[in-house]
C-alpha cells in the first residue's frame, strides 16, 4: 500500500479477537460484556509490539491515534528503556466523549501531559480536550480530510451517475445512517430519483436492513 508496512499483532487466540472488529472497541464492549477482558491483553501486547518496533526500527516519531488506548500506550513506552520516541496523539470523538468517568479522565489527563504534541478533527472538540487539562499550545485542530487537490481529483472524461446519494462508513449510531434513512421518504418526495446506494458494514447492519423495509426503501 503506497510503501505502508502494516505490522499485526496477536492479543488472543484467533477466534476470541473480536475487540476491534465491526464497530470499533467502544461498541463491541457494550455489546458483549465478556470482551472486556480481552483488554488487559490487548493493552499489554500492543505496549510490547511498539517498544519491540521503536528499538528495532529507529522510530522518530509515533503518531497514537485515539488517546485511549493507543495514545496511553504511547505515553507508557516512554516509561521503557529505548522507548523515548516523541509522540503525537490524535482524538476522534468516540475517546473523548464516550470513555467517561474519573479514573478515565485522569488516563486522558496523562496522556496530554506526556504528548508532544496533540490533535483534534474539529474545533467543537477544542475546548472539550483543553477541559481535561490538556497544554492549549500543543493542541492543533486537523480535520481527517481529503487531498481534492491533487490526489483525489475528479475526472472530467468520466460519466457521473446522476441522483445518487453515498453514504460511505461503519454501520454503527455515530454515524448517523439511520437519520438519513428517516429523512429519505421526504427528499424523494421532492426528488422522486433520488437513489440511496450504503457502503459499509457494521453491528446496526440488520437493523438498518429492517428499518429500510419498514420504510418501504427497499428500491431506492
């Protein structure tokens, strides 16, 4: 992939490694309460991959996406013997708003005052990491975009297919699909062509699929 190495690692015997699978880890723990104790080793496995990779590898900087549980992981490598690499931590949202509680507070906390540098993908979450006690000089806003201007750029050689709607992601809540599946019946009311075309797969997958029937959606 464009000279990307992708380094896996094992936490639990194949079949039990459901932690991060579909909806992400906040949502497969609510489904299955059994899985919060694939955490402990998920946590301690990730940890010793990194140290392994910053001595063999030389890293200059790691890039912890997520300040739990990656950006605490690489905070604790810096606890390690060759594990001082300087870090950057990025929240999306789902770590900021949705791991809640005093002990969790004070892991962010710790996080952000052994980061270099940390990174929200909104404004709106600015405030929300400076209340943490996070250093307001190193938080930068950088939103998850994309290169229109020279990477991804529209062909104009190419036909467009007209009245289409893309919804591209996971199927989980965040996400918002079963808000645009609601609103629907009335955008083709007044755009009777319109066509809703979903990509993506998720734990609200078969929900979704009913709640498109129930609202007569099936060919849209």
């Amino acid at each position: 992939m464009d000279g990307v190495e992708i380094v896996r690692y094992r936490y639990a015997p194949v079949r039990w490694q459901t932690l991060v699978n579909d909806g992400g880890i906040v949502s497969n723990l609510r489904q299955a309460r059994w899985r919060w104790l694939l955490v402990p080793s998920f946590m301690l496995m990730q940890l010793l991959m990194a140290w392994r990779l910053v001595r063999s590898e030389q890293v200059d900087v790691i890039h912890a996406h997520w300040l739990i549980p990656q950006g605490f992981v690489a905070a604790m490598l810096r606890a390690l013997p060759g594990g001082r690499a300087p870090f950057v931590v990025t929240s999306h949202g789902a770590d900021l708003y949705a791991l809640r509680g005093r002990i969790l507070a004070a892991v962010k906390r710790f996080v952000l005052r052994r980061c270099d540098a940390a990174t929200v993908v909104s404004s709106a979450m600015l405030d929300s990491l400076r209340g943490l006690g996070g250093d307001a000089s190193k938080i930068s806003v950088l939103s998850m975009g994309v290169d229109l201007s020279e990477r991804f750029v529209l062909n104009p050689a190419v036909t467009r297919r007209q009245n289409e709607l893309l919804f591209v992601g996971r199927l989980v809540e965040k996400k918002g699909l079963p808000l645009l599946l609601e609103a629907l019946p009335q955008i083709r009311a007044a755009a009777p062509n319109i066509q809703l075309t979903v990509v993506g797969f998720g734990p609200q997958e078969a929900m979704l699929k009913v709640r498109v029937t129930q609202l007569g959606l099936d060919e849209v």
